[in-house]
C-alpha cells in the first residue's frame, strides 16, 4: 500500500523536475535577449571612459593631439575584438546557446567589474545571504506561528488587539526603513551594536566563541529589518487560517463529540491552518536567498541582493546572468519544495 502511494508522488516529482528544463530555458533565453539589446554595455561603457580620459588630459594639458585622439576613440580593429571577446559579434540566438552550453560545463563566464570569475562573485557572497535568508525564515516562522495561534484562540481580546497595532505598525514600515531607525539608535546614538558589515575586520584573529558572538552582534539589527518586514503578513495569515478551520463543521463535530477545545486546536484545525504557509514555503526559500538590497546596502554587507543591484547598475551582464541562473533556480525547486510541504501538512492531496 505504501508502495502505491509512493509511486503517484514519485511520478509528480518526476515530471516537476523535467518541467525546470523548458521553464529555466525560457527565463534565461528572455533575459539573455534583454541584455543585448539594453544600452550602456560594457563596450559603451569603455568608449565612455575612454572618452572621459580624453577630456581630462585636454583639460590638463598634458597630452598631445595624437594621444587624446587615440584616447577618446576606438579603432575598427578594437571594436571587433571587443565584440568578439564580449560575443557579441554573433547572433542573439547563438549567443545564448553558446552561453547555455558553458553554463552546463558549471562555467558562468568572467565579470566585466571585476576581471574575475562569476561563480568566484557569486560564491564569496551565496553563504551571506543564505546565513540571513534561513535565520530570518526560522525566526519568522518562530513567531508567526504561535502569535498566529494565541491571535486566533484569544480573538478580539486585550491580547490580541494590543498585538495586532504592533503587527500593523511593522507591516506598514518598509524593512529598510527599519534598519536605518535600528541603526542610528543601536549602533550611532549608543553604540551597543556595529554600524554594518557581516564580520568585524579582526575577525580572524579572535577565538571561535568570540567569532561567533561577533557574527551574532552583526546580525542583530539586519535580522530584526529581515523579520519586520516579513513576520506581519504571516502571522495574519495564520490567525486567519485558523479561526477559519475553528469555525468549520469538523472542529464543532469534535468538541460536541467530547474532545477538549485545546485538543481540537492543537490535533485538528492546527494541521489545517497550515497549509497556506506551506504552500509559500519554498517561494520564502528562493526570495530570501536572494537577498535584499536595500537592507544589504544600507548595513554594507555583501549578500546577492547588493551583487545583482550593483550587477545591473554596472552592467555587469555575465553576473547578472550567473544571479538569475541560481535564482532561477531556486525558485524553480522552492515551488517543488512547496507541494512537497503542502502534501506534508494535508493528507487530502494525493499526487495522482
């Protein structure tokens, strides 16, 4: 019988993963042609500072005619070396296949910023991010789901409106607005906690304790910007969930029949209400991973979300291409993880 069941979800799962295939070729083949055809590539960003250098040395006078025109401009013989170099001296098509087979060798190009590796980028800043994306779901989801609960059972009491301004409140402050009150309070005004960064610039000088306690004291103010700018829709999600399946004809059946009010919460509607969190479980997977920018930014740690942004910004397209493979990625797993979790939690769901 176990078999039986076993074999359904096995073949789902199967035709899931085979559906990543068409779907990531054309996530990455749509924005692969967008990046061709967006100006202010590396190419115009080269005459660009080739152009600049030109103005300077006229303006300091200590270049001669020759030299700034052979600064400000580039020849014909220069430009068809950057547009082989680049690839972009073949047809979109067959750029994007040549990039697609380099990508299956696990080779995602060279950085035009930077000179080096894309994975080389991708990898130093990948553990940053997953750090503060798992720690803020395993906070969030910490706190959601038992103030979602104690929400619901103790509905429109003392507890539960007093609760829900401070829901509201952190629901209508953005993240990152957050972060910069937490850090001109904590950290400028009383200087409990560091301004910013993931570690402190001794950091491999110090014991592994005090390493540790370092790491903590850096994420103290990123995670509670992380948590605050999540924790509000999820725990209304849950009150709401729940006072639903309190409401429903089995929970009454239950407690008519002689079952406690605290066993039909906890062994019955429980289960239930969460099935809508698991259905997020995996998108929160793949959005937190990715990192957000803005947080990033303003506490000056280098996660993915400040590599994408500044990526973009700089046009730097080999690393935008690597980031949207990895993100892509994992948003296409993170939704298998959530039928997965949604199975999990709801015994009706037969993969059939």
């Amino acid at each position: 019988m176990l078999q039986c069941e076993s074999e359904p979800m096995t073949e789902y799962l199967l035709r899931r993963l085979l559906l990543i295939i068409p779907t990531f070729l054309g996530i990455t083949m749509l924005v692969f042609i967008v990046t061709r055809f967006v100006p202010g590539g590396p190419i115009e960003k080269l005459i660009l500072s080739k152009q600049m250098g030109s103005m300077d040395g006229k303006s300091s006078g200590m270049s001669s005619t020759s030299g700034r025109a052979s600064q400000g401009t580039l020849s014909e013989e220069q430009l068809e070396q950057l547009n082989a170099y680049y690839g972009f001296d073949k047809p979109v098509i067959t750029a994007y296949f040549i990039w697609l087979g380099k990508v299956l060798q696990f080779d995602l190009g060279n950085s035009t910023r930077y000179g080096e590796p894309v994975w080389d980028s991708i990898k130093s800043r990948l553990p940053i991010s997953a750090f503060y994306g798992f720690s803020t779901m395993l906070i969030t989801y910490l706190i959601c789901i038992p103030l979602g609960v104690l929400k619901a059972v103790r509905h429109k009491t003392w507890f539960d409106n007093i609760s829900s301004i401070f829901v509201f409140i952190g629901y209508a402050i953005p993240g990152y607005v957050v972060g910069i009150l937490l850090m001109v309070v904590f950290a400028s005004k009383l200087e409990w906690l560091p301004m910013g960064k993931f570690i402190s610039d001794g950091f491999e000088d110090l014991t592994t304790p005090q390493k540790i306690l370092d790491v903590i004291r850096h994420a103290v103010l990123p995670l509670t910007a992380y948590v605050v700018g999540s924790f509000a829709l999820m725990t209304f999600m849950m009150k709401n969930n729940l006072l639903d399946q309190l409401s429903s004809d089995y929970v009454r059946t239950a407690i008519a029949k002689g079952c406690s009010y605290r066993r039909a919460v906890v062994m019955h509607a429980f289960r239930n209400s969460l099935i809508p969190l698991a259905t997020n479980f995996g998108n929160n997977i793949a959005f937190l991973l990715s990192g957000s920018f803005l947080i990033e930014k303003i506490f000056n740690i280098d996660g993915m979300g400040l590599l994408g942004y500044e990526s973009i910004v700089e046009r730097d397209y080999p690393i935008v291409m690597g980031v949207l493979v990895i993100s892509a990625l994992l948003q296409l797993t993170g939704n298998i993880l959530s039928d997965i979790c949604v199975a999990i939690v709801d015994p009706r769901i037969q993969f059939r």
